[in-house]
C-alpha cells in the first residue's frame, strides 16, 4: 500500500520520505532518492547531467537498501535540478521512473519538483461525489488552439455555466513526440510538457475548484506506451507475460516482484490526489488489467485514493469494455470500489438509431425503442446474454446498482475518431434526431457525459493523432487501419486512402476546438444549457433512483418514459426517432396522468430556442399528436377540462 507521510496541512514532516520510491524535495536544498532496481549492483544519482548521454555531472552513489531498493539523501541539490539514474556501469543515464517533471520529454533528464511551493486557494473544496454529475471529457492539446493549461483554464467559466460539474482529462502523463492522445505514457508521475509546467497543471485544477468543477483524470495502469518506456532497464518485475495485452506487455500485479510493481501504481494513484488535488481518477480499459490476487489491485488502488484524498469526497470510473458490474460494487462485496463505468451499450444502441449502421461492435445493436427502454431502467443491455460479435456471453447481472453509476453518452475520444473520418454524432445523422437523443441523454438516470465540443456542435474532426519516431509511426499507421478495418464500410480502398494520418501534425491541428463557434451555433448551446439546467432544477430528473422510472414502447420508433416523483408529480419523457406519430387508441398506462391532472408540456427540443420550429399540443382530448424526430418533457398540472366520459 502506498505509504505516504503527510500531515493535515500536507506539509512534510521531518520524516525522510512521502512515498515509497522517487526522488522528494526536502528543506534546505536537499533531496531524498529511492529507486527499486533489482536488475542492478549499483546506482547512482547524476545531478545536472549535459543530457542523459552524457554523465558529467555531479555523481553520488546510493545505498543498496535490499530487496532492490537504492537511496541517498544528497545535499546541494536546488529544486529545478535536473537528474539521472547511472544503472551499473551503463554508459548512459536513465530518467527516474516517478519523475515528477520531463522538461525535454521522456528521454531527457528528469527535473527536482517541490509541490509545496504551490499556494493552492481551495482549501475549503470539499470535492464531488457521483449522483448529480455531469461530466466533460477534455483533452487539452485540442481544447484551444493553444493547447495549453493555461488557455484551457481561460474556457472554464463557460462550462460551469453550461452546467458541466465534472472534468475529465484524457491521460497527461509524459509522452514521447510533438502531440498525442496520450494513452501512450511512459512518465506516470510527471505531467506531459507540452501543455506547461506542474504548477501550470495545478493552477488549473485550483481555478476549476473555484469554480465548482471537480477535476478528475484519466490514466492508463494496463499498458506502457513503446517509446521512451525505462521500467525494465530497473528491474524486470514491472511486466508479465502471463497474459496476453492488446497494446503490449502486460503490468505484473500478480507475480513475483509483484509487490514493488504493485506499490509503484498505487503510489501513482495516490500521487495524483494528494499533490494536484484531483478529485478522482478515470481508470483506462481495465479489463486489460489483470491480477488473481486475494485483492485485487482495483479495490487496493480505490482504497489509496479515498485515504489520499483525506475526506474530500472522490469519484473513480472505469472504463471495462465487458461490462463487469463487479468493477462498481462495494470491495466489502466482492467488487472493485469504483463509482461508476462507462455503458458503452447505450452508445452503441444511440448510435445505430442516429446513423442507421450497425456493422463491426454495433452488430447486436439495434437501435429500438425496447432498447433504450431498457438501458433507462436496467443500465446494460447485455449481463450475460449470448454476443454474436464476439462470440461469448457479455456482462454480468447489475440490477438495482445505483443509477449514477452508469456513466453514458453518444460520443467520446474513441468513437468519434472510430467513424474512419473524425466525424462527430451531429453530422452523421439528423438534426432533430440528435437533439432527441441528446435531451435522452442528459436527462436520463444515469451520469451523462460530453465530448469536448459536443455542446456546440463543434465542426472540426477529432483523429487519432500520435507523433512517433518513423518506424514507429508507419507501425501506428498500419495498426490503427488494420483495427478500422472492421467495419466493412472502412475497409474499402476508396475509404482507406482517406484515412488520416496519425503522424501528420494536421491531423492533429484540424482536431482543435474553435470556441467561437459556441455563438454561431448557438442553438445547440442553448440546447445543451437547457437540458442540463433542467436535469439540475428539476426534483424530478435529479433524483436518480434505482426503480424511479418506467417506460413503454408507442411505436417502431417511439417510446416514453415515465419518471416518478413525490405524490403523483411525475414527468413524461416522449422520444420519437421516426415519422410524426398520431395515437388515436393509446392503451399505454404510462400516458395517463395522475388523478385530477392533466398533461402540459414543459420542454421540446423541437423549441425554437434550438432551432425547431415550434411544438403543437400533445394531447388533443381524444388523440395524441408526438412530433417526429423530436423529444418531448411533459409535466402534471391540475386538470382544466372536467368532463367525463
């Protein structure tokens, strides 16, 4: 378990160290290195090398501690030093493996940070639980055309003011190249320079919290990325090749040395808590996280950000392509700890309503309104069903998990880049289609989610971007097509000349955000702000509860449903991806209003506000008239007509 020392102000005591490995600032110009390197006889500390290629510089050889560990407390060493590890005889120098800063990246020096020179102003941020967020998927490269912390933080106020209560940052840990998505980080402590410095990171996250933001952050603990990874050059016990990963060596969380690799990933996840004060992590592809331990190293690693965090409430979400409900329940148990996981079934299901294809991972897909019916009450379509795509069972039973623990959404990173050309979910189907399946979306029971750029239509493309060496860009090139290649439609030579490639700094500079255009397309703002003040406000949508909703199918097309408040103050959520649908005979019991009342209509995204052109009553005495492709809210009021028949 991560060992961290700190007291209630998280200044240092006079005790040596925080953590169990890297290398901590310590008064007076001095620090404190611990490195586990088993594979070595010696290391030593080089203090302000030229470069890792050249070891001239001040050398102090540490002490062998046992069981692998070297340390050395070394005086004169000022923060903003620059380091490097000498491994044995090696004519070369090695970055720390918990350096907190790469100032020339992942195969340059590493850089002495002292996180307490920061003066954070949130000291009264109590941070955020799951029920009631929204959350914003950023990436920061692309988020301005900067693609900095600090122009990223100039954006913040509008999101706040959308109603967004949750940002979640796409993995910053250093990577090698220009620009990247960053899933292929190999520094896990040190924020990525491209974006500023560890306080520029900081400021960012101190100004979210001022403004009611809570600021948690994705990270990859399955996979190292293939360039600039040093891990093995300390010791061999950081990898396994008893499985079998999809993105290359798998992390050893099981095995021998497992317990100095272990201590390694929760000393991470504690790290970003405790010295950013982040309000929680996003956990990447984590069936690809193996571990047969009594515990698994999930619920330790839900444990170490709870106690990192020293009251203030935290939210952890996973992202497990096969839907293991285990991931969201108690560890007391059996489960993992974490919040809430990502329902890729419902986007798959949105998906092929919107767009109409459901080839490759939308196969057992099919758009119907018995499907998102379902997804509304139950969270997963699939817990333990036959999946013909791949050829097994999918999920596990999740009944009555708590609602805020389906994270769902209609786009993010992955899928929009997956379209082959980066092309967002508005501009792959209707507009009043995507108005209905975004006021389901944000106001459905489970924890929304929003791509950056997703609430104002935004027109430019998000790729896949990553800029390698050469052999290895080809390699990601081939890769990233082969895997595209899936769907029929992609796989066309047509199709494939038209492939972006991952490499090219365009493909990376035509994904950024152009935040002008949240007044040229101000409809879908409006649309945005609506639902999520609506989904705020009302007691009603906000109340999230597990058996809190029902729904019917009306159509090929349509459906309700009905969410049930307190005495009778229930809603009707009418959603019509089809033609315009006239029930003249409706023995649906969801549609009848409460004793004494009758239906009015409290929102439409058909609003001219969102560029519809107006809604006509619903509920003509002795037919119902739902607009096509349009989505409808309609709330109880007393009723005006008394007569009976």
């Amino acid at each position: 378990m991560v060992q961290a020392i700190l007291s209630e102000d998280q200044e240092p005591l006079n005790a040596p160290r925080r953590y169990p490995v890297g290398v901590e600032a310590l008064p007076g110009d001095c620090v404190h290195a611990r490195v586990w390197a088993p594979k070595c006889r010696r290391v030593s500390l080089v203090i302000e090398p030229a470069s890792l290629s050249d070891q001239k510089g001040r050398s102090v050889e540490m002490e062998a501690e046992g069981g692998g560990y070297f340390s050395a407390l070394v005086e004169n060493v000022p923060v903003g030093s620059l380091y490097g590890f000498r491994l044995d005889d090696d004519e070369k120098l090695y970055p720390d493996p918990v350096s907190r800063f790469q100032p020339d990246g992942p195969h340059g020096p590493s850089q002495v940070v002292d996180p307490f020179r920061f003066d954070w102003t949130d000291r009264g941020w109590k941070g955020r639980s799951i029920k009631g967020q929204v959350i914003y998927e950023m990436h920061v490269g692309t988020f301005t055309p900067e693609g900095t912390w600090e122009a990223a933080m100039r954006e913040l106020p509008q999101l706040a003011d959308l109603g967004v209560t949750v940002l979640e940052l796409m993995p910053v840990a250093e990577f090698p190249g220009r620009f990247g998505w960053g899933y292929d980080g190999v520094d896990l402590f040190a924020p990525t320079r491209l974006y500023g410095g560890p306080d520029d990171m900081r400021r960012f996250v101190d100004r979210a919290h001022a403004l009611g933001l809570a600021v948690i952050l994705d990270v990859v603990y399955n996979h190292l990325g293939p360039s600039g990874n040093y891990l093995k050059c300390f010791a061999d016990g950081y990898f396994t090749d008893r499985y079998e990963n999809e993105w290359g060596e798998a992390i050893n969380f099981d095995g021998p040395d497992a317990g100095p690799a272990r201590e390694f990933f929760l000393t991470n996840a504690a790290y970003w808590i405790d010295e950013y004060h982040l309000d929680g992590l996003r956990l990447d592809a984590t069936q690809q996280i193996f571990d047969a331990s009594k515990t698994h190293i999930l619920s330790e690693m839900s444990r170490a950000v709870r106690k990192a965090a020293r009251g203030r409430a935290t939210i952890l979400v996973g992202e497990n392509e096969p839907q293991h409900a285990t991931m969201v329940r108690p560890v007391e148990q059996g489960g993992c700890g974490l919040d809430a996981i990502w329902n890729d079934d419902f986007h798959h299901s949105a998906m092929v309503a919107l767009t109409g294809r459901n080839e490759a991972y939308y196969t057992d897909y099919k758009g119907t309104p018995q499907e998102f019916v379902s997804a509304m009450k139950h969270g997963f379509l699939y817990q333990g069903q036959w999946y013909r795509w791949q050829g097994k069972r999918r999920g596990m039973p999740a009944f009555g998990l708590p609602r805020p623990a389906f994270v769902t959404f209609i786009q993010n990173h992955d899928q929009i880049a997956n379209s082959g050309k980066g092309l967002r979910a508005h501009a792959l189907t209707s507009p009043g289609r995507y108005k209905a399946m975004t006021a389901l979306t944000l106001l459905g029971p489970g924890t929304p989610m929003l791509f950056q750029g997703q609430e104002f239509a935004a027109s430019s493309p998000f790729y896949y971007f990553a800029d390698h060496e050469p052999w290895l860009a080809e390699k990601v090139e081939e890769g990233r097509a082969e895997f595209l290649s899936q769907f029929p439609s992609l796989a066309t030579p047509e199709m494939r000349a038209c492939l972006m490639k991952p490499q090219d700094e365009d493909t990376f500079r035509r994904s950024k955000l152009n935040h002008a255009e949240r007044e040229t397309h101000a409809e879908t703002w409006n649309l945005h702000r609506d639902l999520l003040r609506l989904r705020r406000e009302d007691p009603v949508f906000s109340a999230q509860k597990v058996g809190g909703l029902d729904g019917a199918v009306l159509a090929e097309e349509a459906f309700v449903l009905r969410f049930f408040g307190e005495d009778g103050d229930d809603r009707l959520l009418l959603v019509n991806l089809g033609r315009d649908l006239n029930l003249d005979v409706v023995p649906e019991p969801l549609l009848a209003p409460p004793p004494g009342m009758e239906w009015e209509l409290l929102w439409s995204s058909e609003s001219t506000r969102y560029g519809g052109c107006g809604t006509a009553p619903v509920e003509v005495r002795d037919t119902w008239r739902i607009p096509g492709h349009a989505a409808l809210v309609l709330a109880p009021k007393l009723q005006t007509d008394t007569k009976t028949t």
